[in-house]
C-alpha cells in the first residue's frame, strides 16, 4: 500500500504521520508555491501537480491521478476540503483502480447536497431543522426565494447545499436582506465549491453546535463517538473546539449518539463521517447535516478516547473490521480543547495575513498536541485557506485544559505573519467562555461589542520591557561588537567556518 | 548608544551602556536597570532583568515591513515598534478627524465586486468594496461617513497588498 494525500498543510502532515506509523509510505503532492511546504519535505515522495490556484493543482482531478499514477500509490486519502467532499474525484479514484480513503461516492453524494442529507435523516427518525429541503439553481428568481422564505419564516439562513465552513452562508434577519444574501451566497458557493445551488433554513436562536462523529465499516458496524462541541464560531466558521462539550449529559449523549449512527446505517455510511447537530436552549437536538471526511477538529476526539481516527480511515478502506469498543468511543477520557491557529490578524478584523514566517517556535509540554503544517522559513500563500496549525490542549478536566492552552499559547511564537493566537488568549479569559455559557452567536456578538479593539494590548510594565528588549536588539544588529561569543546562535553558520578552514588549509 | 523607541502611544528613550559582553545598564526614561541579554535564535532575545533577582523574560524581535520598524513577539502578542524614526514620522491613520480616506487592499487579493459607486454618499463602517484573498470573501468598510470620489479598481482584478481600491473624500 501506498497513500497519496491529496492535500496540502496541516491535514496533509497530519495524514503522513499516521502513514508513517503504521509503516506505510506517503507521497505528497503540491503546487508551485508549495515546494517548500512542510508536507512536501515530510512525505516519502512529493509530485507537483499544477500552478498555485487550487482549480489548477488541489483541484484539478486529472493531474492528481496522473501524480498517483507516476508515483505508483496505491490509494488516496483526501483530507479535508478540497476535494474531500466531491463524489466525482472518489469515483475516478476507483475506476483508475486506486483506494479511496473515505465514503463511497454515492454516500458523498447524497449527503454532500445538504436537502438530501435532510431528507435522509427524517426518514431516519432524526428532528431536522425547519428548511426547504428542495435545492434552488442559479435559474430560480430570488421572488421565487423570497416566497419560500416566507414559509420559513424570519430569521432564516441563505446555505449552499454543497457548502462547509461558513462559505455560501448568509444570515438574513430582514426580508429587505434577503435579495443581497442570495447574491453573496450565490457567488461565494460558486467560486469555493462550483455550485451555487443554495437553500433555506430557519434559525433556531441561541443554539449550540454539537456534533458526533462516527466510524462505518463495510461490514455495516457503525460505532458513534463522544461529542464535541463546536459553538465558538465567528461569522459561521469554527474556531475553538473541545469535547466533550460541558453542556451534554451522558443520557444526552447516548440519546444524540444513536441518532447520529441511525441516519449513518440508512445510508449505508462507510469511513470517518460526522453529523453536525443544533442543540437548543432545552436540550432539544435538530439535524444540521453530515459532513462526509475527516473534520478539521478530530484531534479533540482523539485527545479524550485515545482513538486515531485517521489510522482507523487507512484500515476500513483495507477492508478491517471496526473493533473499536463503542463504550470507549462513547465515553471521554479528560476534555480536550483545540484552538484553530490562523494566518489572520485580530487587530485588524481577522483580514488574512499571509507571508514569510520568519521565526516559528510552537508549543509543547505535558498534554499538548502542535497540528501544524507549516516551519521557519515557509511563506504562507494567498491562495488556500489560512489555518496554519491546530493546538490542542488535553487535560482531566475543563477548567485545567482552558489553563494548559493559555499556557501552551504564550508558549507559541511566531513571527513575520499576523495569527489568531493573541485573540485566543483574550477569549481564554472571558468569563462566559470559562462557564461555558455560550451559543453559536456568542463570540460574534462578543466581537461586536469590542468595535474593533487591539487584542495585542501590552501592560505598562510591558511596554517597558518590549522598548528594552527593542533596543538591545538595534543594538546588537548595529554590530553587537565584541558579543559574539555571547551569542548562542552565531549568524556565520558551521559551514561557512568549515569552508573558511578549507580554504585556509589550501 | 541612544535608541528612541515607539511602543503604543509613547516615544521612549532607552541609553545603552556595555558592561561586560552581553550584560548592559539600560537607562529607560531616566531610569536605570542592569540587564543580561543574549541571542537564542535569529530572532529570539532572552533578557534577565532586575540585577540579582534575574527575572527572565524572552521575546522575539524582527525586522518589520517598513524602515525603522520592528515586529515584537511577547507572550503570544505581536507589537509593531517604531526604532530611531523621529517624532515626525508618528501615524496619524487612526485620527478620527476629517480627510481622505483611501482605501487599500489589505493583503494581496482579487476584487470580487465594488459596492459603490463615484459620487455616492457612504455612511461610517459601510462596505465599499469585497476583496477575496485565502477564499474568505472580504468586505473593506469606510472608517467615516463621506462621498466615494475615486474608484480605483476594477472587478476582477489582482490586486497586491497597498493597492488604492477606492478613495472617499
């Protein structure tokens, strides 16, 4: 067997570290500003697919099989995003005769379009949202729209039914809105998944994300695990995520848990799937949809069952049973929380921060697990999503896992680019957060309410500190005469002092 | 060796005297402190301050964007810091006051669409303009109320970072 990972970044890394320890080789694929990319020089073998736009590398189907092909893999793992969730590349996966780690395509297909996925689930017992469970195309008027929304009554959500993310995702609260939802959802569904089939759904307010993830073999077992909790979102993408989530009793939990595996068995799910559910004030739970591949946040369910997810990915597609213990899976070990590292500055509304990443020097210690896909040196581009690196914090319980991550985030360094490390340590420290009260709107309205405050405030004994430390750096790169040898690091690396003595050795 | 430092709001005076190699009387604003400092990377400083106690603080410091401007990491923040650049030089983009505002890709993009036109009236924190750049679709507000006087770019376009997209007057 051999995997080729068709992704990039972190899940790519993520995916090679699984490989390696269960001895099977990897070969990555990248496109031109990759090459220096931290999957690349990870891999066993690395095969460039395309120029840096993702339609024409990450996306581009024909050159992917064409790497798999050169490379001699014998299987594909997608990862997430990208095409992770596109029926049409997992069935050309099979018919050029490789594995595909993950669903069969129909099971992409049908849950990937989000009215299906509804439908799917009512059929299976399971209280789904009230929505429109007809997909509109781009030919159907927005009066048309406008009348079913109607029907679903104010305030409702404008989704694309191939979306995931947050992207084709608008909230209307207004009729007088609804016009320019549709058109941002449109066009934003069809650059990021090329389709623009959008639907309907209403908003159930304050709700909690909380969703299950769950393992299918061919076998037909179906094993779902503990929760995790997903509601510290802004604008609709996930940023912090823990599990298990301190709102949901273990009666919830099995009671959710069976839902879940009751909508995957009737369509006959295989692999790594997860159905995303809301959770409303009275404990009330509602379909949201199944996301159809390996989530951004499994480590946190990793972290508190000790169960790779990903390893478990490679043994379904080989054909293995599903051993895993369902009580196990079903029970958590400790809380675990994991805070999405973004190339993004909070200073300046979250705008994307790519470019060189100068100095890296990521966090470690007892129960902390560094997600990362990028090093020193590599030059974060502008054309794929901006999560640079995952950090997850396990603990035994809630409130010490919330102080191992603070711990770990100051720990965390990096410099060149902006990251969502300095907004995370504010949130940390937010008294709603550390009671876990807290909805899917919370840290929007949080936001909000801040106008657009700096989240890097230094203290004044700080500030002193950082104007010292600024001048001793002037300082000694003004020469830092007669220094060196105090200098832990010297700029004049071993091999230039080799190639000196060489030299004077002639 | 005299270094002004900007940090937040103030400009600071930081004298440097070398007592041994590494080990400096650093006089901020008059008054004076005993640091040890060495190098643990390219960027990486560790002070030990406070003479005998050696209470130890590190930080990483690196040349910034611009001239005479560093990025300082402590603790999971990253500050700007101004080094020798005179007082003259001091931002005024965050004045509340009146003026033009010019509008500049923030990082490097394409614009998916204007949402206004020259000439219209725009209201404070409205959205002028929507930047893609790392698939998120980016809405660019106006910092104060005023008339879009300039339109800069097109739909469509690649823009790098700095660009002028739209100037409101």
């Amino acid at each position: 067997m051999k995997i080729l990972i068709a992704n990039r970044g972190e899940i790519a890394v993520r995916v090679i570290r699984a490989c390696r320890e269960m001895g099977i080789p990897t070969v990555a694929v990248f496109s031109d500003c990759d090459r220096g990319a931290r999957h690349v020089s990870e891999a066993d073998q690395a095969i460039h697919v395309g120029p840096s736009e993702a339609t024409r590398s990450y996306l581009d189907i024909g050159a992917l099989l064409e790497a798999a092909r050169r490379s001699e893999a014998t299987a594909v793992h997608p990862g997430y995003g990208f095409l992770a969730e596109n029926a049409a590349f997992a069935s050309a996966c099979l018919e050029a005769g490789l594995m595909y780690i993950g669903p069969a395509p129909e099971a992409i297909a049908l849950m990937g379009s989000k009215t299906a996925a509804r439908q799917a689930a009512r059929r299976a017992g399971v209280p789904v949202v009230p929505g429109t469970d007809e997909p509109f195309g781009p030919d159907v008027s927005e009066r048309e729209i406008a009348a079913a929304a109607e029907e679903v009554g104010y305030p409702l959500l404008v989704k694309a039914v191939a979306g995931g993310g947050g992207k084709g995702l608008r909230v209307v609260s207004h009729r007088g809105d609804l016009p320019s939802a549709i058109q941002l959802a449109r066009s934003e569904a069809g650059a990021a998944f090329g389709d623009s089939q959008i639907y309907l759904e209403r908003r159930i307010l304050q709700p909690r994300h909380v969703e299950i993830q769950l393992l299918g073999d061919a076998r037909g077992t179906v094993v779902p695990f503990v929760e995790r909790e997903c509601s510290i979102q802004r604008r609709h993408q996930k940023v912090v995520e823990e599990s298990p989530s301190p709102v949901v009793t273990p009666a919830l939990r099995r009671r959710m848990a069976e839902a879940a595996a009751s909508v995957a068995r009737l369509v006959g799910y295989t692999n790594a799937g997860t159905i995303e559910f809301l959770l409303d004030r009275d404990g009330a739970f509602y379909f949201l949809e199944m996301n159809t591949r390996l989530q951004v946040e499994h480590p946190v369910t990793e972290m508190v069952t000790s169960i790779d997810l990903v390893q478990w990915q490679i043994r379904i597609s080989r054909g293995e049973a599903l051993d895993v213990d369902p009580e196990r899976a079903l029970t958590p070990h400790g809380h675990a929380i994991e805070c999405r590292i973004y190339a993004e500055d909070p200073d300046q509304g979250f705008l994307p921060s790519p470019g060189l990443i100068r100095a890296l020097r990521p966090a470690g210690g007892p129960g902390i697990r560094d997600d990362s896909g990028v090093a020193a040196g590599y030059t974060v581009p502008v054309h794929y999503d901006s999560l640079i690196a995952k950090l997850v914090a396990w603990a035994s319980a809630r409130d010490e896992a919330v102080a191992r991550m603070a711990r770990a985030l100051r720990e965390y360094h990096v410099l060149g680019i902006r990251t969502t490390i300095p907004f995370f340590l504010w949130l940390l420290r937010q008294p709603a957060f550390l009671e876990a009260r807290f909805d899917t709107n919370y840290l929007d309205a949080l936001l909000a309410e801040r106008q657009g405050a700096t989240f890097s405030e230094l203290e004044p004994g700080e500030e002193d500190l950082v104007a010292i430390g600024a001048a001793l750096d002037a300082w000694l790169r003004a020469g830092g005469a007669g220094d060196n040898g105090r200098r832990a690091v010297e700029r004049v690396s071993a091999w230039h002092r080799l190639a000196r003595r060489e030299s004077l050795r002639e | 060796m005299t270094v002004e430092v900007e940090v937040g709001e103030r400009t600071r005076t930081v004298i440097l005297e070398r007592l041994a190699p590494g080990r400096f009387r650093v006089t901020l604003d008059g008054r004076p402190c005993e640091v040890d400092v060495i190098r643990t990377a390219e960027f990486g400083l560790s002070l030990l301050l406070d003479g005998a106690s050696g209470r130890s603080r590190e930080m990483l410091v690196a040349p910034g964007g611009e001239r005479g401007v560093v990025f300082v990491n402590l603790e999971g923040r990253t500050i700007a810091v101004g080094i020798n650049r005179g007082r003259s030089r001091r931002s005024v983009d965050g004045a509340p006051g009146a003026g033009e505002q010019v509008i500049v890709a923030p990082m490097p993009g394409r614009v998916v669409r204007l949402l206004v036109r020259p000439g219209d009236q725009v209201a404070a924190r409205q959205g002028v303009v929507v930047v893609e750049a790392m698939k998120m679709e980016n809405e660019l507000r106006t910092a104060r109320p005023g008339t879009v006087k300039e339109i800069a770019v097109a739909p469509g376009a690649s823009v790098e970072a700095g660009r002028v997209l739209v100037v409101v007057a």
